[in-house]
C-alpha cells in the first residue's frame, strides 16, 4: 500500500526526544517518548500496515517511534531523484542503488560519529567490517546503515534458478535438470500432454517478467547466471584483474537468448512476457497455468501464495540449477562477504538525528532481530526445552495465509531496516537469528515440495546447486552494490546501455529465427557506437576502488 508523494511527508521529524541535545550531541538513553519519523524507501511495500502489524507494535512500544513511511511505486530511481532535487527530504531514508543522487545533493548526514556515540548494537554487529561503510576512497563518511547485506551467516535456501511446477516435474518422471535443454523438455512434456487447465484455458509453459527493473530478474540477469557469471547485475568482473565488462558482452550469452527464441517460435513463451505488467504476471501464475518461471520467489510469491490458498500445491514452483550447457559451472552462490553498501541513512532534514540513530540502533539489536524474524513470543513462537518453536497451526499459516498472516504479523517486514545478522547466526541464547536454517526450513515445505525433493535425493533446494565454499569469496563484493555518482561518465553512458539492451533484447527474443543473428550483431554495434567500451572502462576503475577501500 504505498502512498502518494507528499510534501507533507517530506517534512522533518514530529514529536520531541526527551533527552537529545544539539545535533550530534550526547543524549540519554532513548526512552520510549512518542516521536514520529518520516521514511521512504526505493522498495516496495505492498502490505505495508503503518506499523500496527503486531511487530510494528512491538516496536514503537519499545522505542517510541511510529514512520510515516512511503514506499516506491514504478521506478524508484525517479522517486529518488525527486526527492534529491526538491531539496526537502523525509528522515530517514533506504535509496538502494540511488544514495549518490542524494550525497550529490548533499542530502545526508555522515553517521560516523553519531554511531559511535550512540549505537553500540550496530558496532558490535558490524565489528571489524567498519571500513566497508565508507562510502568511497574520496569520501570516507558513512552514508548509511546497511540493511540489505547481512553480517555473517551462510546462505541455506535457494530462492532462484529456474523455476518448474511440481506436477510436471513428477510426470516427467524426475529427469535430471541441469541444462536449458532438459528444462524444456521437462516444459515440452507438459504442454504436449495438457495444452489447457480443466477448465479449457491454455497452459503456458515458460512466462517471463519484464515490466520495467524486473527485466533483469527474470530476463536479462539468467544470461550471466547459465554462463557461470555470479549476480554482478549487468557487469561480469574478471576475478583477477578486476576489470569490468558490459555483460552481453561476454562469452555465451548470445546463446541463451537464441535459446529464450527458440522457446517463442516453438510457442513455449508467453507471447505476452514483453508486453505484460507485473499484475498480469502474478495473475497468471496465481490461475495455475504456467510451468515455468525464471525468476526469484520473491517476485513471483504473491501468485504462488494464491496457490497455496487454493490447496494446489503441486502447481507450485521447486529451484533448479540450469546452465546454458553442461560445460558451465553454477555459481549462483558464491559469496560476496559483507558487502555494506544499500541501506538507511539520515538526511539533513532530520531534527532529531541523535533518536533516529538510537532507533536504528535498536533494530540492530538482538531483541529486534529476534522480534522481527520470529514475531512475539506466545503468540508467534513458543519456547520449548530452551529453543525456539513455531507451533504447527502458526505454521500452516505461514505456508497457506501467508499474505494476510504478513499483514496481521509484520513478520519479516523490518528486515531491509535495520542491520541484521545473516542466516546459521547463533544469539546469546543458542537460537538462531533467523528461521532460515535446515530444521526450520524443512516445517516450510509442502508435502508436494518434500516428494520432489526425495525424488532428487535432496533436503532443501540448496542441495541441488553447487555450494558456495567451492567458490573463492569476490573481492569486491559485488558489482551491482557499487554507488557510481549521478553525474559520472558511467551513469550516464549506462542509461544509454539500458535503453539500447531493453530495446533489442526483446526484439530478438520475438524475432524469427533467421533474423536473430542480424539483430544481435546489430545490437552489439548499437553498444560500441553508443559508448559501452568507455563505461567498462570507468566502471573498472569503481572495482578497482571498492577492493582497494576495503582493504586498505
């Protein structure tokens, strides 16, 4: 539920803190005195409940503070670049990949100090990884809090890869998948069998996301991924030399999308898959109808949780580690490290910035990540012999209500707020911070996920990707989370790069198959003459730094 630009929500905070002083001055403790904050975020947030979910309320009984939150709707890079420009700025907030439109515009406040002094659960957490907050080799401020990197942990689920219905999966007789090859054929299979649903309406057998920035997930990003190219958003990273190159670019990848091709002229992709909105997309998945996906569970939960409502399960998604060939290694999970980078910060519109870091504090905090991962104790979670237990009717809402259980709950909904420790975590108490571990993770599966699992020798869909300690850890983290300025010869020349890439990609995907060749080669030439050599040059130089700052 986001809500309408404002002025009114730009304005600085309401209330008062009891206890602060000047700017950056001491204070006492933070106390519980009612103040408001106002926060935008570049994410969106359709359940949003103006924190009167039960962990919302949680924390404004604990801290005082209520956020009069809007979230991005569309494209978020505009909104930001809104709220620089208007020179009025809410309290707090999460710009993702924009946070140097707002330094250029000298929006933020430097919170080195007022960590220091006023945020000791988010020093311990961060410990020795303090230098990966600065902000640049230039500028060493500390911009923002992240929030969307973890600290610590391991990863134990997979949420991407290519996606299949558990039903096809099973009539196919559970064949090996690990090539784009053995994923059709699984598709091919189906649709051959079952062209429509019981009711008459045609199946689908593979359809793509690409309204507005989610044509990277689902469309452009698979490219790098069944090439052995780990998530650098449009970059590969030479691992070596550091040097970046525009990843169409590179090695294979005109090979996938001759293959997403092959899928349109064989009538296996949506037809629609360019010209849909997200709606529409989430719409399709939630009728039932469509076998395949290439996405991550994230976007495509809203449908799948219609699914689990309806009581078909085996119309739901598993995660496979599909390569463009069998001489391609998947490491879709290699680490990053902690990467810092996108988070929240405080502007200079702040008049209380001193209660605005104790508030961020307070989420760093071991009650707060406990609160927002597993909810209240009693009512969410119980605790038996010592450890955490979610009770089997709280489960099964989680897996068949989840939507309106999120509302009522606002479990999960203040992860990307505060900073926060990654999964396989142990608190003081021998917990886990997060539920994501293999124990927990295995009460989230269906009967339908289970049966497909066994069938491939597998617990969890981790099981069937390559692991990431066979990987060596990426110097700098990685390249989607690197801030290039506004105004930089990079940014500039990566607008053009966009345009170019979302024009012709879609066009050759839906051409016929004997054009496909002259189309991307012409691509390739729109790139050169539009600049691309310049930008893998400068943005180089941004990968170079991020490894020299880090280590320094």
């Amino acid at each position: 539920m986001a809500l309408t630009l404002t002025i009114s929500l730009l304005v600085g905070c309401v209330g008062t803190s009891g206890g602060s002083e000047s700017e950056h001055g001491s204070t006492d403790a933070a106390g519980t005195t009612p103040i408001s904050f106002t926060f935008f975020s570049a994410d969106p947030n359709p359940n949003w409940q103006n924190m009167q979910d039960d962990v919302g309320k949680e924390i404004t009984k604990r801290t005082g503070v209520t956020l009069d939150a809007e979230f991005a709707v569309g494209d978020p890079a505009q909104k930001v670049a809104l709220i620089a420009t208007s020179g009025q700025y809410p309290d707090l907030i999460s710009p993702k990949g924009e946070l140097n439109k707002l330094v250029d515009a000298g929006a933020m406040l430097d919170l080195t100090d007022l960590i220091e002094k006023h945020a000791p659960n988010i020093k311990k957490l961060i410990g020795d990884q303090s230098k990966r907050l600065r902000y640049s080799t230039e500028d060493k401020s500390i911009y923002v809090i992240p929030t969307y990197s973890a600290v610590g942990g391991v990863n134990f689920t997979a949420g991407g890869g290519f996606e299949l219905q558990h039903r096809a999966v099973k009539e196919a007789g559970y064949p090996p998948i690990k090539t784009l090859k053995d994923y059709e054929k699984v598709i091919q299979s189906y649709i051959d069998k079952h062209p429509t649903d019981e009711q008459g309406n045609k199946n689908i057998g593979l359809s793509l996301n690409a309204d507005d920035w989610r044509m990277y997930i689902s469309v452009t990003n698979p490219a790098a991924e069944t090439t052995g190219k780990s998530g650098d958003g449009e970059y590969y990273i030479d691992p070596t030399t550091y040097e970046a190159q525009y990843h169409y670019r590179t090695e294979g990848e005109k090979d996938y999308f001759k293959w997403l091709n092959h899928m349109y002229t064989i009538g296996l992709l949506d037809k629609e898959s360019f010209v849909q909105k997200y709606d529409q997309y989430l719409a399709k998945i939630a009728s039932g109808r469509v076998i395949g996906l290439i996405d991550v569970d994230w976007d495509y939960a809203d449908g799948e949780k219609s699914l689990k409502s309806q009581g078909k399960q085996d119309h739901t998604y598993g995660h496979y580690s599909v390569m463009l060939s069998d001489q391609y290694k998947d490491n879709r999970f290699q680490s990053t490290g902690f990467m810092a980078g996108w988070g929240v910060g405080i502007t200079t519109e702040c008049e209380d910035p001193v209660r605005a870091i104790q508030f961020l504090d307070f989420l760093a905090s071991e009650q707060a990540q406990v609160l927002n991962n597993w909810g209240l104790e009693g009512k969410h979670y119980q605790m038996q012999d010592g450890k955490r237990v979610v009770p089997q009717d709280v489960q099964q809402r989680i897996m068949n209500d989840n939507t309106a259980f999120s509302r009522e709950s606002g479990i999960g909904f203040y992860t990307n707020l505060g900073a926060h420790y990654g999964d396989g975590v142990q608190d003081s108490t021998g917990n886990y911070y997060t539920k994501n571990y293999p124990e927990q993770i295995l009460n989230t599966y269906s009967d339908a996920d289970k049966e497909t699992l066994k069938a491939y020798g597998a617990s969890t869909w981790k099981d069937l990707f390559p692991k990431e300690e066979e990987f060596p850890v990426k110097a700098w983290g990685a390249a989607w989370n690197i801030s290039v300025p506004g105004d930089d010869d990079v940014t500039i020349l990566a607008n053009k790069m966009r345009d170019i890439t979302r024009k012709r990609i879609p066009q050759a995907v839906m051409a016929k198959p004997e054009e496909f060749d002259g189309i991307w080669e012409a691509y390739q030439q729109d790139l050169i003459k539009a600049g691309v050599e310049k930008m893998e040059k400068g943005f180089t130089k941004y990968v170079q730094d991020r490894v020299k700052l880090w280590n320094e």
